[in-house]
C-alpha cells in the first residue's frame, strides 16, 4: 500500500512538470531546481527503503516497550486419558467400592496475567537501545535525503552549465555565420580576399560542430538530470536551451526537446545564503555513530542486568474439571510469586557487556572522525567558494571586454585596418572568456551547495 501512495505521488509530480506540445513542434519542459530536488526525493527507491527500515526499527522499539506491562491471557488446555488409576474400598460386608482417580476427559480454561515485577532494569535498557537505535535510521534518513538532494543538485548544475555552453556557441555560431555572409558579399564586389573567405567559412562551419557536440553535452547531462528526477520516459535525445534562441541555426536539426532551467543568477542568489553557517556539530553523518553508540551502550546495560535478581508475579482464575477424584467442575484462583538470581554463568553476562561496551566506544570514536572530516570538507569549500567569488568580478570583466574586442576587431577588419585572422583570434577570446565565466559560476554553485550539504539545517 505504502509503495503504491509513493508511486502515485511521483507520478503526480511527474504530471506537475510534464513537457507540453504545442501543435506542431518540439515539447518543452521547464524544470525548476526546487521542483527537481522534490521529484528526486519522492522518487528514490532507495530513501522509500531506508523509510521503511526506520518505521521497522521504530515498530520494534514500541513492541519492547509493551513489556513494561502485564501480559493478560486466556489460556485453555483439554487432555484425554485413555486409562485412569482406581483402587476398591470396602462397602459393607462382602461388598467394595471402586473408587476412580480423575476422569478420561480433562479441561481446563481462564484467564491468566503475569507481570515481569523487577528485571533490575533490563526491560528498559533493552528499550532505550531499540529507541536509539531507531534515532540511527532515522539519522541515515536524513544523509539519505541530504545526499539524493545533493546529487541532482550537481546534475542540475551541469545541465546548466551544458545549456549555458550551449547558448553561448550559439551566439559565436550565429556571429561567424553573419560575417561569413558579409564577407561573401565582400568577395563578390571584390573587397575581401580569398583568404578571409575560407578562413570565415571554415571558422562558421567550426562553431556549427562545436554547436552538435554541446547540444550533445546537454543530452547527457539531461539525461543524468532525468534519471534522478524520474522522466526517462523524455526524449532528451536533441534538446535545446529556450534561452539560447528561439530557433537553432538554420539547417541544424529539429530539436526533440526545449529545455527551460533556472537562470545561473537565480540560483547563486538562492544559496549565497548559505556560505557562512558552520558545519553542524550534530550533522546527521556524525548523529548515525552517536544513535548507534547509545544503543550499544543501552545495550550492555540490559545485558548487565543479569547479574541480578529477577522477580516475575503471575495470578490466574480458571474453571478446571474434574476435581480430583470428584467429576465435577470447580474454580482455581492462583497466585504465583518466582525469584531467580544467577550465581554463575562462565563469565557469558561479563563478556557479551564488554563487547557492547567497546562496540559504543568505536562508535564514539568514528563519530569523532567523522565530525573531522566534515569540518574538514566544509573548510575546504569554504576556501575554494571565497576564491571563485574573488574572481568572478575579473571574469566577468574579460568578458565583457573581450566581446567588445571581437566587436571592434571586425569593425577594424571591415575597414582594412586588421586581418581576418585578427577576427578569428577575438571571437574565440569572447567565446572563451564566456565559457569561463560560465564555468566559474557553476562551479560557485557546487561549492555552495556542498556547503548546506556540510552545514545545519535551518530551522
């Protein structure tokens, strides 16, 4: 049932973000982050299991706890004697009297409630370690979650960065297809060489394949994206980006998708936030070793109860036949006190409490390794966040400047002034440097979403 309600809630987000159609043309699918993070979430077989353990764990903790109080039973028991013992008493002068023993068909039936009166506290102990350890699943739940988060936020990453590449080796292909044009134009009035006219040509046929191989790049990243989000069903085999234009170049392949993503901007502005927490001293990475070193040491405890006394009280009301000797029915009220204390066991009690003792101490330590190695972590994308954001100004910079030199090399070009070579060599500068600019934020992005992945949760 529990499997069915989850797959009907994925396939309910499914039909949420569904691509449409128009008429006639490619699907278009918009595919927010967020909306992303919560497909791959609802789902993940594997965080739907790790679900169920946890509620298992849970169940079996509740079901320890039922010992803390009295068991009521109806108990009943039927036996058939096939021969019964029986003896003569005399009954007068030459007469006797057999005299039997019981009866061939014998019952018995009533209720009974027995309560586990002192335990020297392992009832409770075994509790606590079952609690613990359901903290544990519970825990693994949540690096579950935070690590399926973090995995289709770096697929969703790269998806961008594939469709942002992509728009942007549109924008040079467009560019060198247009001066291919006008130089063509050129060499007919004979103003242009036939040097610049193959060079043109071949550096817009270059930017047409750099343009089928990042079309490409976006089908496997998307891919990837789709996987974890669910949609393998989309055809993703040709996608294009809707931001890069409206239509690819012209005699390019009809795309099987349009793919619509948040802008990189929108998404650095959503987890800049998130830069300066500190990683959390209670990460759930480190909260699995803590639950489980707790449940060993509740454990060891129960187990030490064992060199102590025990007393169990049980009382019964029961309607037995026969009486003894008498055929009849009659009532039995029993009250029944039993007290045990082990004297000698061979040292079984001491040593399965020091196995559980040591095993909460490996706990303990790895949950300290692990807390290292989480602040280890997020000092390290904490250093490598600081110095892309450094650099993300002069990035842009060169960006903006060497677009503006391609500009004023063709300008110069068109006037005689500079060779074709000289165009070549700034375009592939301003694809470049916006290709870089690009990356730089990318990689912002994962820096930052390793860092909530490393960090507390908000409240």
């Amino acid at each position: 049932m529990r499997d069915n309600i989850r797959s009907t809630l994925c396939a309910a987000l499914l039909l949420l973000g569904l691509p449409t159609a128009a008429p006639a043309g490619p699907l278009t699918m918009t595919l927010p982050l967020v909306q992303a993070e919560a497909r791959a979430q609802t789902c993940s077989a594997r965080i739907a299991s790790k679900l169920q353990e946890a509620k298992s764990t849970q169940s079996a903790a509740d079901g320890q706890y039922s010992l803390f109080w009295p068991k009521l039973s109806l108990e009943g028991s039927y036996t058939y004697l096939s021969e019964l013992s029986a003896f003569d008493l005399p009954a007068g002068p030459g007469r006797t009297q057999t005299i039997t023993l019981g009866d061939h068909h014998n019952y018995s039936i009533g209720l009974q409630a027995a309560w586990n009166a002192w335990d020297s506290f392992a009832v409770y102990n075994s509790w606590q370690a079952l609690q613990a350890l359901a903290r544990a699943k519970q825990e693994e739940l949540r690096v579950l979650q935070r690590e399926t988060v973090l995995k289709v936020r770096l697929a969703y990453f790269q998806a961008q960065l594939a469709a942002e590449r992509l728009r942007l080796i549109n924008q040079s292909a467009r560019l060198a297809q247009a001066q291919y044009r006008d130089i063509q134009a050129k060499a007919r009035a004979g103003a242009a060489s036939r040097m610049d006219l193959l060079a043109s040509h071949v550096e817009a046929l270059g930017r047409e394949r750099q343009l089928q191989s990042a079309q490409t790049d976006l089908a496997l990243a998307l891919r990837d994206l789709n996987r974890l989000t669910g949609q393998t069903h989309i055809d993703a085999s040709k996608p294009w980006y809707t931001q890069a234009e409206d239509k690819p170049l012209a005699g390019f392949e009809q795309p099987s998708l349009y793919l619509e993503l948040d802008p990189l901007e929108e998404s650095l502005a959503r987890f800049e936030t998130q830069a300066g927490q500190p990683t959390a001293a209670d990460h759930p990475q480190a909260a699995v070793f803590m639950a489980l070193a707790e449940s060993a040491q509740a454990s060891a405890f129960a187990i030490s109860a064992g060199h102590w006394p025990r007393l169990s009280v049980a009382v019964k009301t029961s309607l037995d036949y026969p009486d003894g000797p008498v055929q009849e029915q009659y009532n039995q009220n029993m009250l029944s006190i039993k007290a045990s204390w082990p004297l000698w066991e061979g040292n079984r009690v001491v040593n399965q409490e020091k196995e559980k003792t040591l095993a909460a101490r490996a706990q303990e330590q790895q949950a300290a390794y692990t807390r290292e190695e989480l602040a280890l972590a997020w000092n390290k994308a904490r250093d490598r966040l600081s110095e892309l954001q450094a650099g993300q100004p002069l990035l842009d910079k060169i960006e903006k400047e060497t677009a503006e030199l391609a500009a004023v090399a063709y300008s110069a070009f068109r006037a005689g002034r500079a060779d074709y070579l000289d165009v070549q060599a700034a375009n592939l500068k301003a694809l470049e440097s916006g290709t870089q600019a690009a990356l730089n934020k990318v990689q912002r992005l994962i820096q930052l979403a390793m860092l909530e992945s490393l960090s507390a949760e908000k409240e």
